[in-house]
C-alpha cells in the first residue's frame, strides 16, 4: 500500500513524460507536511485534541518520509500546539516530496531520468512506467466523488489535500467540479472519518490559507 505522500505524489503527475502540475510553492511545502502529518495519524503514531497534538508511538513506520516528520514531532523542543503544527514543520516539505519521489522510484512507479534545458540547465523528470498506480488512485477517488462510495479515513485525506492545494482538476471533469467540491465537504464533516483526521485536515487547510497570504512571492 502507497503512503498518503506518494498517492498525493501520484495526483500531482500531469503526463506520463514525468512533468507535474504548476502548485504553488507554499501549497506544495504544506501539502506534503499535511500528508506525512495524516499518514502519521492514520498509523496511530500521533493523536490530538483541539489544541494540541502528542506522541502516541515513536516506533518509526519504515517509510522515510514519513520517519522524517516523526522524529522532528518527537524532539524535546518542538511545540506540539495545533496553531504552529504545520508552520514548524513546512520548510521539510520539499525533503518529503523528493523522499516520496525516491520511493516511487524504487517501487518501479515512477523512473528517474536525467536531462538538459537549453543544453547547460540540469532537469530531471520523472516519467511514468506503466500508470497503474496513477490510474487506480484517481479511480478510487472519482468513485467516490461522483458514485457516492463510501470513502476510508485515507481517501478523504487524500481529497481533502488534493482540493486545498487545487488539483483536484486532476481528477474529475470540469463540468462535475461543483459537485466534487460539495462532496468533499461533506465528507470532511462524516464521523466515518474520526474526528482526530478531520482536524488535521482543518489544520492544514488553516496553514495552506495562511501560508497563501504571507510568503514572499
């Protein structure tokens, strides 16, 4: 099974050349924080309550980008107030999206590809080796969003970050946006999820608007 940080990878992908889709520097940094936060969550290694978050299990999971967020969680001098979870947290962002990206990799969902701009500029891509993955995730969710399947607790987390950081064009039609969104809504209030994953859910949400506001362009 795929973390929420590579599944929320996996929908940020546009083609299968290995580009990805334009987001917002401060929605990337936060989107992968608050999917190792909910990861975290989901593997009972965390818990909270309105205000604050504490350490249920220090036991790491075996998946580095989410290991990295846990043992920053876990040192003596971070503030485990709900209000400053993801501020503390986000400039590791970019690090669990490039662990996430390796990890694709060496699971043979993703390739690595070295390559040149304009001949002196290194790019690197990462191209799709056969969609599988891609094209399961987005299923699921589409399901979900348009058939009124039931979600679990992972699915909602991965729609939740998938419309707050706007991609969620990636994975239903334009002319059922509307009716996604709703959906979304919806669900992020249902007791199916538990309480504890719907208030990291609005904590990202809150660091996401904020972040919009306040990083330098």
């Amino acid at each position: 099974m795929l973390t929420v940080p590579e599944e929320f990878l996996l929908l940020t992908v546009k083609d299968e050349d290995g580009g990805f889709v334009d987001i917002p520097h401060e929605a990337v940094s936060a989107g992968f924080i608050g999917a190792a936060i909910m990861e975290l969550a989901l593997e009972n290694r965390i818990d909270s309550d309105l205000d604050r978050i504490w350490i249920v299990d220090k036991t790491p999971t075996g998946e580095a980008c989410v290991d990295l967020i846990l043992s920053q969680v876990a040192a003596p001098d971070f503030d485990l107030s709900a209000a400053k979870l993801i501020d503390q947290l986000v400039f590791y962002g970019t690090q669990v999206r490039e662990m996430a990206l390796e990890r694709l990799c060496e699971k043979k969902i993703l390739a690595k590809e070295e390559g040149r701009i304009l001949w002196f500029l290194k790019a690197r891509r990462y191209p799709v080796v056969d969609g599988k993955e891609i094209r399961e995730v987005k299923i699921r969710l589409l399901e979900i969003l348009l058939r009124d399947e039931l979600p679990d607790p992972r699915d909602v987390c991965l729609l939740s970050l998938a419309d707050t950081c706007g991609i969620i064009r990636q994975i239903v039609p334009a002319s059922e946006l509307h009716r996604a969104q709703e959906r979304i809504a919806t669900l992020a209030k249902m007791d199916l999820i538990g309480q504890n994953v719907t208030r990291y859910i609005n904590i990202f949400q809150e660091a996401v608007a904020y972040a919009s506001y306040t990083w330098p362009m």
